[in-house]
C-alpha cells in the first residue's frame, strides 16, 4: 500500500485496521471508503497517487471518553466471529450517525451538524473505552417517594384537624378536592411535557423555559425559586413552632400565655411560643442547615429513607389509634367513631383568633374559606419532586407520569378520608384547642408523632435549602440574565454562593416569625409556576407541532386551560393583594429580562405561534389582489453594490434609512437581497456568513425586515430567480430598492449597462414597482431634519405609488417639515388649467395636501430661455450625443466587419437615431425643468422611463444619466399593473 494508505494504531493484536482511499473518475467527488484487512498481509494498492485530493485520517485512542464521543469519532467495534465487517452507508460520505451522535442529539446537547470531510481536512477517529454509568433511580425510589415526602408535611399533623374544626367535614372535603384537582390538572399537564423529550437540571423552569420561551421561563423560574426558599423558611418556623411548645420550660426566652375562649367559654390558659424565640432559634436553625447544605446532595439523599420511615410509622399510628380512641379516651373531647360528631362537625364555624392561631373572639385574623385555602394549599405541593431529579432517573418519560400522578392521588384520597375520620373522632372544641390532636390519638405513643414532625419538617426544609440554589444555579447557567452572572457554577460543583443567598432568604422570612403569614406568600409562587406549567401544556398542546409527541396520551389543551385557570382563582380566592404583588413580580422580572436579557432561542411554543398565525394569515390573504385600502409596500432592497464597499461592510449604510422611510410608523417589512457571484456549492459557506452580517446590519439599524443572500453564475442571473421566487402568496415584495450606479461611467464599469437595464426590464416582466435612489450619500437619517419640498413630476400614471411615497416620507422626522409639490406635464398650454383642476380634485378626493403645478412641454424652447440650468443641461446633453455618436459608429464599423447586423451586450438590436435624439431631446428638458423649479427641493420624485425595445443598454444609460444631472437627491420611481391609493373610504 502506498505512502497514503494509513494504519489504525494498535493496542491488541488483531485489532489493527487500514483505511484505503476508493477514487472514482476524474470528474467524480471522492468517496472515502473503510474496509477492514488482515494487519499482517500487505495489498499493493492499483490507485494512482491521489494524496493531494485526500485527507489525513489521525487514528488515537483517547481514555475514558465513552459514549460522549465528538462529532467524527468512532468507537472501537469488533464483530463477535472476527474482524468487523464493511459499512454499507458509507457510500454516502458520511460515518453511521450511532457511531457520531450517540445519544447526544437525543438529550437536547448542542452538537455541530455531521458534515462530509473537506479535502485537506484531518479527521481524527478515537477508539474510545466505554464509560461507567452512573446509579439511576427508578419510579418509586427517583419520583414517588420524594413527592409524598414534599406533599405530607407538618400541615397534616398540626394543622388539618384544625382546619376541619373551622371549616367543617363539608367544605373540608371541598377544600381537598379544590386544591387536589389543581395539583392533579398540573401533574398531567407536567407528565405530558416531560414525556415529550429528555429533561436537563432546572426542573420547572426547564420546563417553562423551553416552552413559553426564555422570558416567561426566568420570571416563573425566579419566583419558583423564591417560593422554595420561603417554603424552607416556612419549615424551620413550623419546625419551632412545635418544638418550643412542647419544650417551653427549656429553650424559651419569654412565655406567651393566652386566654382563650371558644363559642364564648372559657378554657385552660394555653402557652404559644413568642414571636422573639422564633426569631432567634430561627437564625440558629438555618445557619445549621446551610452547613449540611454545604455537605453536598449526596449526604441529604443518603438519610432520606430516615426521613420517610417515621412519617409512614406515625401515619399509621394516628389511623389506629382513631379506630381505637373511645369516649373521653384518651383524652376529654375524644368521642370515638361517632356518627353525632359527623353531624356536629359537618357545617363550618368560621371564629376570629390570635397571631398563634387560637380561637379569640377578640382576635386580629378572620378566617374564612379563602383563607383556609392559602393556609392548606401548601399541604398538597411538592408535585415538581420528581421533574427536579430528572437528570438521575432511569426512564423520566416514564417515571414522572407514574410516579407524580400516584403521590398526587394517593395523598388526595388520604386527605379525604382523614376529613371523615377527624370530624368523627372528637368535638369541635377538642378539634380548635387540640393543636396536637394527631398525637393526643395516636397509638401507642405519641413521640411517634413528635418525631414524624421533627423529621418531617427538617427533611422538608433541608430539601427547599438543597433544591433553591440549584434552580437559581440552573436559571445563571442558561445565560439569559447578567445579573445572575454570580451564582453560576461548573458541572459537578456545588452552588455555594447561591446557597448563601437562599440562607439569608431564609433568615429574612423567619424573622417575620408569623406561620400564617410566610404561607400565603409561598402559595402564591408555587401556584404561579403550577399555573406556567398549565399554560406551557396548554400552548403546545393547542399549536400541536409536529415536534409535540408525548408519550403521555392522556391530556387535552382544555384540562391544560383548566388547570391554569384554576391556580389563577385559587390565587384571587386567598389574597387578592399578594396575587397582584406576585404577579406584578412576575411582569417586572419579564420585562427586565426583555430588555437586558441575551436573546436566546430555546424553540417556544410561542415562536410556533407566530408561526402558525402567520401562516393562517397567509392563507387568509389568499392568492388574489391586495385592495388598495389594505396595500403596504413590502420593498426588495437590493443590496449589490454597483461597485466595491469597504470589507465587512454588508451593504450601504443608508438604505435601511430609506427602507425605514416607505414604512408608515415603521410597520412593515423589508427583505434585503445581496448576490454572491460564483458556483453554489463552493460558496455556500461565504453565502451564509454574509447572510449573517447583512442580518447583523439590519438589527443595528433597527429596520424590520430579512436578509437573504444568493448564490448565482452572475448578478442577472440571480435577480431573475429572486424576483421570481421571493416572497409567498401576497407577502411577496412589490416594489424593488436599488441604487443609482452614478459610478460607472468614472469607474469604467461597462458591465453595468446591461446589467441596469436587465434588473429593469425584470421588474417590468414581474410586475415589480421600482424605486431606484440616486443621491443615496445625502440620503437624511431620522435626526437630520429636512425644510423645502418633495417635489413630485407626475409624468405618467403609475398606480398613485409617488404620491403614496411622499405621503410616507411626511410622516418621518426627518421630511414632517417639508410640503409637497406636484408638478404635471401638459402636453398643450391649453390643457394647464384644466388638467391643474382635475389634479387639485384628485389630491382632494385622495386626502393629499399638495400644491400643483403645471408645465407646457410643447411650447418649450431649448434654446429661447437663458439660465444657469439650461446651460448645465445643455453641456451635459451636448456630453451625451458625443458618447452615443461614437458608440454607434463602433457597433457599425464592427457590424460591418464581421458581417453581422448591429449588436449590443450579444442581442441584435435596432437603433433609429432620430429617436435617440427625441429621448435625448425630452430627458434634457425633463432636467432643465427639475433644475429649474426643484433646486431647493429636499427631495424628488420622477417617473422612470422603461427602456426601449432593442435599443442597446449603453444608450438607455446615457438617457438617464442626462435626466439625474445635477440633481442632488433624487427618486426614479415606476409603479405596476395596479392601484396602490384609492378615492373611496
């Protein structure tokens, strides 16, 4: 084998593989074939020396890479009965995406497209050692223990036989049932987006984000990781809460004691803990927990099945001891299983109390059913456990739906029949004093009850205090907001100073101290996120893109609607006024993130919804004519250059400025077109990265509108193709933007000629209006203002798309102070005053403000009127029919060599020269006339001839170049086949 022929390196014996190149014929693409040989035997290779054409193939291994393999790796792969065998697909330039991708494009991870190797490329091929996976957990372990961990908290144990003594068995139930459906609506709207493609870290947010866009997904995201970090604090209150009322004698600073009195008796002096204790013992607590934080996620999840054994013991302590409780056992207020304390406790009986919670007829809370709710709600979160631990599940799109829904029922149905079972077991006064009515019952002790609640509030808070920082790490990780640049953190590291910040969150919210204050607080911001991921669903469900295939099949946009709608009302139900600080929050971070945000494209269901409503507007519009009333200009701005810019210079920096100007209050689009001469596919890449600076252009200029760039054998070649196919249905572009080639008589560009008149007489085959810039240096950016007048020369009928155009340049700053000048061409002076009426009614009719006037071009004498402009003109049409004389006594002295009738830029063409010099003769009065009575104009506005039939480009260029001399700024504009103005309302 030849010196280009190159070995795989081996490590084993055996194992050694050779890549030959395989070369088609001369005028074919290569195509690099691998075959596996026999390392000892040695093939002469019968290719010609084809190295300089190939490429260098780098054969490595590199370690502990495994299935993280880059683009253009191959793992090592060894048949079972020998060597391996040759690929079939690599016939088609490219290595078995299995063998490229993995499952790297599965994950959603950013991977460079797979593309053919380039000649004079080095591909390196790694034979990489697969990686040890790490321990996965499945639906009962990952999902349904932690979100029955989250849902059962100390709520259950201190405050729902409470609840039920307030609020009755009858609206206890329902309640249950209002909250439940809302987390059970938002498990199903959760199990479906979570089945339709893997999840990375950020739970929630991930969610949302990817959904609703990076906008809505930071704001929800930010106020679900405040409510985390409140739900911690929220903890270590209710943990002290209980802990200095059994305790009082031994870690209280000031014992509260408070006289109560229910339905108006009065009762033994109950002792609630002070607000200083909790203030301080606060501060302890969390500082504590923030060094266990410190100690990583892998010691919280370790003692998590110590967290969850005593909450199940203690469960099924209090269901033993109701059935066994008895009549005043083993307590007064105990009535047993009692159908009389069903019927007594089924109404509610809504009573005033204390900061503490205790009945006082002189107390400062009211309770009622709204309130209930925001006090209760926190009792069945904790859905989003499982989604937050995505990244170590072993089958997420399977988990999560079973495992959140099973929590989500199963503590529902437990809370609707612990309703029953508390409201059958004692009296409601037992019910309102008895904050510990769970372990008055239980059986056999009741410090099972003390250590379920011990465990279960420090459990809840220490997974709050581990989880918010992670989410805030997550939010900064995303790049989105500056701002949270600070708490970023590498993969694998722990978010050290996000935890800091969630401490002092948490020291904020336990100095208030008040339980029944911190929770509205965290409702509304679970309810909030509940209510994102209901919208995401919602959104994605309805648009129903062909990328949305969840595997969960049981949802429906209107239970997403549902869902959303009712944490809406839940929220308005507990307090209006935190709903509006909550959502206030909300639309804040929003519009922060709008404005200083980087902009990043996560492929939300919102840009699917523009897409899709764009495509019903199309289909709307329909294939027929716009109307007139309806018409917006929608030009094609021709980027090309009639020259060579500065480098990195895209286009000329004045036309989006023009663009901007044909839009009424910048409403609109414009779509700029450059053309890249050469062949597609070795100028692809130079295509698309001029795309990108011309799109970069755009945005500086703040201009609505599209860059494309084409690739073409030559710029008339490629304008046909852009004006036939650009646009769709009636958002084609109507009116072609280009500038003046002033330069190419000075620049001796001859090419330019032909290449005018072309583009031209395209427009006029596509039905195109054309506006072509001369002048464009001057042309006036939005803060230079302009005084005159728009001077229009209204020579034929053109759809009234000039006077449209001087309509539009008055509502810009720069035109608002300039007035508008028809001028009109009368062919005798007999028909001025009668053709000045019409147009003065005209204008009238149109809603145009304009003064006219009229020429006589019949009576007009070149050489009976003296003037400064008719000199210029004069010199310059003298200029003009000298160039023309020549160019023509060339085509025919080289007609008449050859043999050949007259031809110009390869056409036969025909040329009476009494008609040039009538062209010429009308452009030079059309001059004299613009220099005689438009000199002080901001702006003209002409008519653009066509170019004549078989009539060589050279001399139509002549023609113009007389009719723009000396005119500073001007506009040659022709409408097309239709009205684009009309008389009628």
């Amino acid at each position: 084998m030849d010196n280009e022929d190159i070995e795989g390196s081996e490590t084993q014996a055996g194992r050694g593989r050779k890549y030959r190149p395989v070369v088609a014929q001369d005028n074919d693409r290569a195509v690099l074939e691998m075959s596996s040989m026999d390392p000892d035997s040695s093939h002469p290779s019968p290719l010609p020396n084809r190295s300089q054409s190939m490429k260098k193939i780098k054969v490595g291994r590199q370690p502990s890479m495994g299935l993280n393999a880059r683009e253009g790796s191959l793992p090592a792969r060894k048949g079972v009965g020998g060597p391996q065998k040759e690929s079939k697909l690599e016939l088609f330039g490219f290595d078995s995406l299995v063998n490229i991708l993995g499952l790297k494009s599965m994950t959603g991870e950013q991977m460079s497209e797979p593309s053919s190797p380039r000649d004079g490329d080095d591909v390196s091929i790694s034979l990489d050692n697969p990686k040890t996976a790490a321990v996965k957990s499945g639906t009962m372990m990952g999902v349904f223990v932690p979100c029955l961990q989250n849902i059962m908290g100390i709520i259950y144990y201190i405050r729902f036989s409470w609840i039920v003594g307030m609020a009755g068995i009858g609206e206890s139930l329902l309640l249950v049932a209002f909250c439940g459906s809302c987390t059970f609506l938002t498990a199903v709207s959760l199990s479906a987006i979570a089945t339709n493609g893997a999840m990375k870290g950020g739970g929630p947010y991930y969610l949302i984000g990817r959904a609703l866009g990076p906008e809505v997904g930071v704001s929800i995201g930010l106020c679900f990781f405040l409510g985390n970090a409140v739900a911690g604090a929220l903890q270590i209150a209710r943990f002290l809460n209980f802990i200095l009322m059994k305790l009082s004698l031994f870690f209280t600073f000031l014992n509260a004691e408070t006289i109560t009195k229910v339905n108006g008796t009065s009762v033994e002096p109950i002792t609630s803990p002070s607000l200083h204790d909790l203030q301080v013992y606060g501060i302890v607590v969390t500082i504590a927990l923030c060094f266990i934080v410190f100690g990583g996620v892998k010691m919280i999840n370790r003692v998590a099945p110590a967290f969850l054994v005593p909450v199940l013991f203690s469960l099924f302590s209090i269901f033993v001891g109701i059935f066994l409780a008895r009549k005043d056992y083993p307590e007064a207020g105990i009535t047993g299983l009692s159908l009389e304390s069903l019927k007594d406790n089924w109404s509610s009986d809504y009573q005033s109390t204390n900061d503490a919670g205790i009945p006082d007829p002189n107390g400062k809370i009211s309770w009622n059913f709204n309130a209930l709710v925001g006090l209760f709600f926190p009792a069945v979160t904790g859905i989003m456990a499982g989604s937050n631990r995505s990244a170590s599940l072993k089958d997420t799109q399977r988990s999560i739906p079973i495992g959140t829904l099973a929590a989500t029922l199963v503590t529902t149905v437990l809370y609707i029949f612990t309703v029953f079972l508390f409201g059958a077991v004692a009296t409601r006064k037992k019910l309102f004093t008895d904050r510990l009515l769970t372990a008055t019952i239980a059986w056999p002790l009741p410090s099972l009850i003390y250590v379920g609640i011990i465990l279960s509030t420090l459990g809840a808070a220490l997974q709050s205090m581990t989880g918010a920082p992670r989410l805030l790490a997550a939010i900064a990780n995303d790049d989105i907001l500056p701002v949270l640049n600070y708490f970023k953190v590498a993969d694998g590291s722990e978010p050290q100073i996000a935890t800091f910040f969630t401490a002092f969150l948490c020291i904020a919210c336990v100095i208030i101290g008040n339980l029944d204050l911190i929770t509205p607080t965290i409702t509304m911001f679970y309810l909030l996120c509940y209510a994102g991921v209901n919208l995401s669903c919602f959104l994605l469900d309805l648009l129903d893109a062909p990328s949305w295939r969840p595997r969960w099949k049981f949802h429906h946009w209107s239970l997403s609607l549902i869902g959303a709608l009712l944490c809406i009302v839940i929220m308005f139900l507990i307090s209006w006024s935190f709903t509006v600080v909550s959502l206030a929050l909300a639309s804040l971070i929003y519009y922060y993130v709008s404005i200083k945000g980087k902009a990043g494209d996560w492929g939300d269901g919102f840009k699917s919804a523009y897409f899709q409503l764009a495509l019903r507007s199309l289909r709307s519009l329909g294939a027929n004519q716009v109307h007139p009333k309806n018409w917006y200009p929608i030009p094609l701005i021709f980027c090309r250059p009639w020259g060579k810019l500065p480098e990195n210079v895209p286009c000329h920096p004045k036309l989006a400025d023009f663009a901007n100007c044909m839009k009424k209050k910048g409403r609109g689009m414009s779509i700029f077109v450059s053309i890249l001469d050469g062949d597609y596919h070795e100028c692809a890449e130079d295509a698309k990265t001029a795309c990108k600076h011309l799109s970069t252009y755009i945005d500086y200029k703040n201009c609505e509108g599209v860059a494309e760039i084409v690739v073409a054998p030559s710029m008339s070649d490629g304008f046909q193709g852009i004006v036939q196919t650009m646009g769709l249905g009636n958002l084609k572009p109507n009116i072609v933007v280009m500038r003046y080639p002033e330069i190419w008589r000075s620049e001796n560009l001859t090419e330019i000629p032909a290449t005018f008149v072309g583009i031209i007489n395209d427009c006029i085959v596509a039905n195109k209006a054309v506006v072509i810039v001369k002048g464009l240096d001057e042309w006036p950016n939005e803060y230079q203002r302009q005084y005159g007048t728009i001077d229009l020369y209204w020579i034929v009928r053109d759809g009234g798309l000039m006077l449209l155009l001087s309509q539009l340049l008055l509502t810009k700053e720069s035109f608002e102070s300039c007035k508008i000048q028809v001028f009109c061409i009368a062919e005798e002076d007999s028909d001025a005053e009668g053709l000045k009426a019409d147009v003065r009614k005209f204008l009238y009719d149109l809603r145009m403000s304009a003064e006219v006037i009229v020429i006589s071009m019949k009576t007009w004498d070149a050489q009976a009127d003296g003037g400064s402009q008719q000199d210029e003109s004069l010199e310059a049409f003298n200029g003009a029919q000298k160039r023309i004389a020549g160019y023509l006594t060339d085509m025919k002295a080289t007609a008449q060599r050859e043999g050949r009738p007259l031809m110009a830029d390869g056409k036969v063409v025909v040329v009476n020269e009494q008609q040039v010099e009538k062209f010429l003769y009308t452009t030079l009065k059309l001059n004299s006339s613009i220099l005689k009575y438009s000199r002080m104009a901001a702006v003209v506005l002409v008519s653009l001839p066509p170019p004549p039939v078989n009539h060589p480009a050279y001399f139509y260029m002549e023609y113009m170049d007389l009719l723009v001399e000396n005119v500073p700024r001007l506009l040659i504009v022709r409408g097309y086949r239709r009205d684009v103005v009309t008389l009628f309302t």
